[in-house]
C-alpha cells in the first residue's frame, strides 16, 4: 500500500482474491426493513489495495463488515454473493466464518479506543489473538507479542504489552489495532477509517505502516475511506459508494482526475485534501493581504505575527493582539510540570480568518482557550479590541463573552441533548436578556436562516439531526449575540468531506455577511488553505511559523511546517492546478 499504484494491466489473468457480487444488505428496524446495500459489486485482487469511499450512511462499512461476518444483530445479507480465496461465504456456518476470521481476513476498526479493551493490557489483547488462531503456545506467546509490536512499529515493545489503551496516544493505540488486525498474517486486511482521528503527521506514518506490513506479507487491503484523496494516493483502484449503491469505480487516479458520476464529481471538488486544494484555489476565503517575504512573521527565524500593523483584509485594524502568552500546568504529586504553551504573539486583523494548525499536544486549542478566558495565562497579554483581557473586572468579562463566541469540535456533546434546537439557540439571547420572549423567538428563526435550517428545526432535539445540522446549530447559536470573533475549535474535523464542505462555505459566507473575525484551530492543512487568510504554525507549545496563507503553502520556511505539507494526503499526486 505504498505510494506507487502498481499497474492494472495483469489483474484480468489473476484470480481475485475476494469478489463481491449484487450484494444487498437490510437492518431490521422498529419501522421495518432498511436497505443499507443495493446490488454492490467489487472485486480485489491479490497483493493490491482497493478503497470504497463515501460519506456516512453510503454503505462502505456494512459492504466490509459483511465479508468478515461481522454486520450488527439486525443487519443481514438479503441477496448477492462473496467469494473470498474461492469460497462463498455468504450462508456459511458461524463456526466456519470464525476459522477465517483474524486468520485469513484480518481487521483494523476505526476507533482504537472503543475497540481495545480498556481493562485489558494491550499484550494481552495481542495474544488472545494469536492463542485463539493457534499461532502462539502459552510458552512463546510473549515473545511473539513483542515481535508482533515491534512489526507495528511501537517502540519499547515489551514495555509497551504490559500497559493500557489508556497510556498510549492515537497513533499508538492505532499501531496496536494494527498489530492485532495483522497478527495472524491475514490474506486479507479491512481497514475501516484506520486514521480519520488522527493527525496528517501520524496519519502518514500509520498507513505507512500498514503498506510496510502489508507488502512484506502480500496482503491485500480493503480500505474505507471518506477521504478522496487518501483513496487516490494509497489504493490501486477505488470503488465510490453513494446511498447504498457503487456509482463508480476504476483506478484510483483515473478516477480522481476524471470523474465520471455526478456524485464522484461532487466528492472530489469538496474534498480539500485532494490536491491540498489546487482544484479549487480561494474557494472559501474573500482574499487576504499576503505578508511579504520580509515581513515579520514570514519567516521561520521571527515566527511573531500573522500581520505585522494594523491593515488587515480590510484595513479596519486588528482585533485580536496576543503578546508573549505562555501556560504552564502544575504537575500533580511530584510530576514535573508541564509547559503547554511558550512565548506566543500573534495578531488577529478584523474581518479576516487566523487559523492555528499543528499536531495534538502542540497548544494550538490551549491557546485558544486562553482567548477564551476558559483557562488563565501563566504569562503574557491577551487584547481583544484593545483591552486586556486577563485584567478584566466582573462587568467587563460579561461584555467580553458577548462579543466572543466559540464552536467547538463535536457539535453533539457541545449540545445540551435534553434542549430543543429553539431552546438551545434562544440560551445565549435570554441568559443577556435580550428582547422580549417573542422578539428572541423572531431572532431564532433569523439564525436558523442565516445557517440555512428550517424553522421546523426549533421543536426538535439534537439526536434527530444529522452531524452537520447539528454543527449549523452550534454557529448559529455562536451569532445570536452578535459577536465580533468566533473562535473555531476543530468544527468540521468530525464531519463528512459533503458535510465539512457545506460548513465552511457557510462560515465564508456569514464572515462576508457580518464581517466577522474567526480564529480557526485545526489539525488539518488542507481545509486551513481554504479559508484562511492567515496561519500560525505551533509545535511543541511554540509558535515556529506565521505568514499568510498563501506564503506558508507556497514556500514554507520551517522544516516542520514542510512536513505537515508533505504529510496531506493526496499532496504528492501530481494533480495540475485549476486555471
């Protein structure tokens, strides 16, 4: 699964090794029969890599879960046949079905946490694999864990067996699935959205992982994905789902640069990571003022500011001054203390977007928690519209969370579920007393407008919207006070490439229509060059880069701003700019 997609031309004289034909797949429900698969066919062929892609609900997943016999309780196949290695295993007996799986078709789910047992120590989830497939005898089994850690890349293997899910990070819990997922040296590899929760850096190094592995084996890899531009970079051929149904499919870059189906077509102009969005260049921002070479903040020897006076985009000066700003958390019985955030100074200019990127841990949302007066600076100054913050009385905070909002990263939990979304939208207007009962429930169908929901949405509760409705209801909650700056935390990185696509044209929007400010937190670059004007780069606490949006993509100066660039998928594709 390497970077080079091997030649097509010799697969019609090889067996495939799984093929999927007319497969339909229903889930019982309280309200009848669902049909999640319609008729999907596919075929994977020995040693190469296939993606399915689609946004949620396109039936990627149950398509994958139903060749390893894995659908929930009230999912069942209703029609269609897969043939794995030659044998049909639709109706084969659960005893069967379990003898090939792990052993001949291996997994590797989604969400690390959820799928490793948090009670259990990591060696331990290894070997019960490798015990259970008669791999390993209770004598060499720790040995062979060790081994099979080390293949996955983890460091420090046999320390490493004997600690928790909880003790790793992301990416390490995720080399640990893929550990299990590849125990047993499996013909064939599920990889279920192996990384949509991690960074691009780690992102890289997982798949790079799992290629390794899965060359070094001749496995196979059936990859999910919503990310087109993944797809395109790490698979051979690519079948799109869409509904239920495969719209199309064919070799992965044909059909990155040549979409056939309305749908395809649609996926690849929204998704940012295809061609770090060489496709559709300025799509969402209004224009920026780029910071010349020279200017500070241009460079990685004076990583100080994102704008260096007070012309911003719209030469109505800067909203937002951060000054030497650092955090330091006590360390707790005896632990050293920690040093989240050093030395930061940047500059938000009114009307125009500031985006901080950078990986987990590299105190990018700390530091915007700090603007948020969420928690206090250890040192350094925080001007909002030229006052202090971090001196503000009682009276003067009030005003202060008035004029600045946030929206945060998962629009579920940042929902009161007990709420109404009219309940929820109308909060912020009757906490400041805003209006009167029937003027605050006049301004909560403006809101509703402004995010493009209908008024229907106000007697409904957060469970019955889908991802992105809920993200609309939290910025339309963000503007029902009128603020100044909107400070975003991550708001699409949770959502579908459709999804993700649809909110941050709305944020462009409203930023066009209010003049708007934003700071936008994130972890992912391409997005970032679509609607940023521009961007501060932050490792380790520290700020090593700052310029415009432009001048960071175009010519990055810092090392590790090159290797964020280098780690976006589909960024080496070779993909010619839009004219």
């Amino acid at each position: 699964m390497d970077n080079t997609v091997p030649p097509t031309a010799d697969t019609d004289s090889t067996p495939p090794l799984l093929s999927v034909t007319d497969l339909s797949v229903s889930f019982g429900t309280a309200h009848g029969s669902v049909a999640a698969v319609q008729g999907a066919s596919l075929t994977l062929h020995p040693g190469r890599t296939l993606a399915i892609v689609g946004e949620s609900g396109s039936g990627k997943s149950t398509t994958a879960m139903s060749v390893i016999g894995l659908l929930p309780g009230n999912g069942r196949v209703t029609g269609g046949s897969i043939v794995f290695d030659g044998q049909e295993l639709v109706g084969l007996p659960e005893s069967r079905l379990r003898a090939i799986r792990g052993r001949q078709i291996g997994l590797v789910p989604q969400d690390p946490m959820s799928n490793l047992n948090p009670v259990t120590k990591i060696g331990t989830q290894v070997a019960e694999t490798l015990l259970v497939h008669g791999l390993a005898t209770r004598k060499d089994v720790d040995a062979k864990v060790v081994a099979v850690l080390e293949a996955a890349g983890l460091p420090n293997a046999a320390e490493r067996a004997k600690q928790y899910p909880h003790e790793f990070s992301g990416g390490m819990r995720q080399r640990a699935l893929i550990a299990i997922g590849l125990a047993c040296r499996p013909r064939l590899l599920i990889a279920d959205e192996p990384t949509s929760a991690l960074d691009v850096t780690v992102q890289r190094t997982i798949l790079d992982q799992i290629g390794a592995m899965t060359d070094e084996l001749g496995t196979s890899v059936l990859l999910i994905t919503h990310d087109l531009g993944l797809a395109a970079e790490r698979a051979s051929d690519v079948v799109v789902m869409h509904r239920g149904r495969v719209v199309e499919q064919g070799p992965a870059q044909q059909i990155l640069q040549d979409p056939q189906h309305p749908y395809t077509q649609q996926l690849v102009k929204a998704a940012p990571s295809v061609g770090v969005a060489r496709l559709q260049p300025a799509a969402y921002t209004h224009g920026s003022t780029a910071v010349g070479a020279g200017a500070p903040g241009a460079s990685s020897s004076a990583p100080t500011t994102a704008a260096t006076s007070s012309d911003g985009p719209d030469n109505r000066g800067t909203i937002v001054e951060i000054t030497g700003l650092s955090k330091v958390f006590k360390g707790r019985a005896g632990a050293e203390d920690f040093r989240a955030v050093h030395d930061v100074s940047l500059q938000i200019p009114r009307g125009s977007t500031v985006a901080i990127v950078g990986e987990s841990g590299s105190g990018k949302t700390t530091t915007a928690r700090m603007l948020l007066k969420l928690i206090e600076p250890t040192s350094g100054t925080i001007t909002f519209d030229g006052t202090d913050i971090t001196a503000l009385d009682r009276a003067g905070e009030k005003d202060f969370r008035q004029r600045v909002q946030p929206i945060f990263q998962d629009p579920y939990s940042s929902l009161n579920p007990m709420f109404t979304i009219g309940r929820i939208i109308e909060e912020p207007l009757s906490t400041y007393h805003r209006g009167s009962k029937a003027e605050r429930a006049a301004r909560v169908r403006e809101l509703l407008e402004a995010v493009a929901l209908p008024d229907s949405m106000v007697s409904r509760y957060p469970a019955e919207l889908s991802g992105g409705q809920r993200q609309r209801v939290a910025i339309a909650r963000a503007l029902a006070l009128q603020p100044e700056l909107i400070v975003c935390d991550e708001p699409v990185s949770a959502l579908d490439v459709l999804v993700q696509d649809q909110i941050l044209r709305l944020l462009g929007d409203l930023q066009r229509e209010f003049g708007l400010s934003y700071l936008f937190i994130s972890h992912d670059l391409a997005v970032v060059r679509l609607i940023s004007d521009y961007v501060c780069v932050m490792k380790d606490g520290e700020l090593v880069e700052a310029a415009s949006s432009e001048e960071i993509f175009v010519n990055p100066r810092h090392p590790y701003t090159r290797k964020l660039l280098a780690s976006i998928p589909g960024n080496e594709l070779g993909i010619e700019e839009a004219s």
